[in-house]
C-alpha cells in the first residue's frame, strides 16, 4: 500500500512538474523578407494553363500573399526552341492555351520568367500519364479506414510498365479540388517505394482507396486525376506533405520549402516555388446515386 501511495504521489509531482513548463518564450524572427514564389504546374491538353507568381509574407503575417507582375513568362520546347509565351491576366496571373500538340510526352521544356534584371529559370520533363480503367463506389457498411458507414469511392488504374514513375492523384469533390494534407496523395511506381515488386500493377490499397476523407451522399460527386510528376516533384510534395503535418512533441522549426527555380544571373538571389510538367489523364465525373 505505502508503494502504491508513493507512487501516486510521485506522479502527481511529475504533472504539476510538467504543468508549470508553460511560460511565453518571446522569439525574434528578425526582420522578414519578402521573396518571389512561382508556382507552374502544366500539363499536355488543351486546357488552359496558368503560371502563378506572388510575395511571400511574414511567418506571422495571416494576410494572403499578393500577385505580383512582372516582365514576361513562357516556357521553351528545348527539342525545337519554341517558345510559348503566357499572358497575364491580372493578379500574378499568366495564361496559355496550347494547341493541340503542344507539350509532347518525352521533352524537357524550360521554364523562363524575366522580372527586370533578373532571369528565373527551371526545367522539367514531361512523362506520359498512368492508364485508368474505371473510378468506382461502393456502399460500406462497416466503413473503411475506421470511417462511418456510407458510400466510399476506388481508382482502378495500374502503374506503368518499368520502374522510376512517379504520380501525384488529385481528387475534385463536387468539382472543388480537395487540398488538404491529407489530400496529398502520391506514389512511387504502383506503391510508396521502388521495391519493384509491384511494377505494372494496381496501385495498393492505402492510394486506391484515399478519396474518401468523409462518406459520400447521394447528389455529390467525384473526379480523380493522376498526374504523371517528376522524381523532383515527389520529394517536393513530400516536403510539402512533412511541413503540413509538422506539430507536436518533437515537431521541428518551419521553413520555406526548396523547389526547383533559380536565377541565373544571380545564383544567390533565393526564390520559392516550383516548376514541373505533368503527364494528365482524368475520369469522368462520378454521381453517387
């Protein structure tokens, strides 16, 4: 009993321990920077694509960061030196409608943004898209994922043949595209890593399967694309990904992400953002009934 006793006590004295650890700590982040950030995702339709570039903000700064004009933008075919220029729109904004045959799978393209004396550049491959067979629900009734019971949606489509793909699946909810963390969903090959066991089949259970953060009622709808991404594009999600779930006990300090962009007449001049072509290929939309 006197054991017992001394261990309770003990106990209680550890958590008031802990419980007086909670004093502000002031800290000086200097004086914040404001850097260029382009962001470029592309990919080969037809569909309009957009070059995003903007200001950075204070870590404390809850204001949305601001567009932000600058000289011109396009991308080069290094294949053919073709350059396609965007247009601005307003806002940090630049567009292109490509016709068809634009952007070819197996090219790398140069990405160019000149602001004033200074030249950003990246370059990027485009990789063919993944094959999808069908995209699918089912109702659950046990749920899946330790989710309540309801309708939840599948991808049935197989990694391509030969190892060394890379995929970033991007799910539209009722036609709003789902960018939480937890959305963010990427693979290597048919799988999380390039053990080469799956190479050419379905994708695994934990990526087919990750489009339904909450059950689906009748009326909503689905539409999941797959994005055939470089290998500098998965660790750049994957960085993505480890800042937007850095928090608890052994959470480290945030910082800005690398990406892929630099300035050539300035290699010291940082800028943030990443450039990448995308190989596409959506389903069609599907209605739960």
């Amino acid at each position: 009993m006197k054991k017992l006793s001394y261990i309770i006590y003990s106990f209680l004295a550890c958590s008031v321990g802990f419980s007086s650890c909670e004093d502000p700590i002031e800290l000086d982040l200097g004086k914040p920077v404001d850097q260029l950030v382009i962001d470029a995702v592309i990919n080969q339709t037809t569909d309009t694509q957009f070059v995003y570039i903007s200001k950075s903000v204070a870590y404390l700064d809850n204001s949305a960061p601001k567009g932000y004009a600058v000289d011109s933008v396009g991308i080069l075919d290094t294949s053919t030196s073709q350059f396609h220029s965007f247009t601005y729109k307003g806002n940090g904004v630049y567009f292109f409608v490509p016709p068809a045959n634009t952007f070819q799978y197996g090219k790398d393209y140069t990405l160019f943004v000149k602001d004033g004396s200074n030249t950003y550049v990246s370059q990027s491959r485009l990789n063919s898209p993944a094959i999808i067979d069908s995209f699918t629900y089912k109702w659950e009734e046990l749920g899946k994922f330790g989710g309540a019971k309801g309708n939840y949606v599948t991808l049935w489509a197989k990694d391509k043949k030969g190892k060394g793909d890379y995929y970033w699946f991007r799910l539209y909810r009722n036609d709003s595209l789902q960018a939480r963390a937890s959305d963010i969903n990427i693979a290597q090959d048919n799988a999380f890593n390039q053990d080469g066991n799956g190479d050419g089949d379905l994708f695994i259970v934990p990526i087919r399967e990750n489009f339904t953060s909450r059950p689906y009622k009748p009326g909503e709808t689905a539409r999941v694309e797959i994005l055939t991404i470089t290998p500098e594009m998965y660790l750049y999600l994957n960085l993505i990904l480890t800042q937007l779930n850095n928090q608890g006990l052994f959470a480290v300090p945030p910082s800005n992400i690398p990406g892929n962009i630099f300035c050539i007449n300035d290699p010291e001049k940082k800028v943030l953002g990443f450039f990448g072509m995308t190989g596409k290929i959506s389903t069609q939309k599907l209605t739960i009934q």
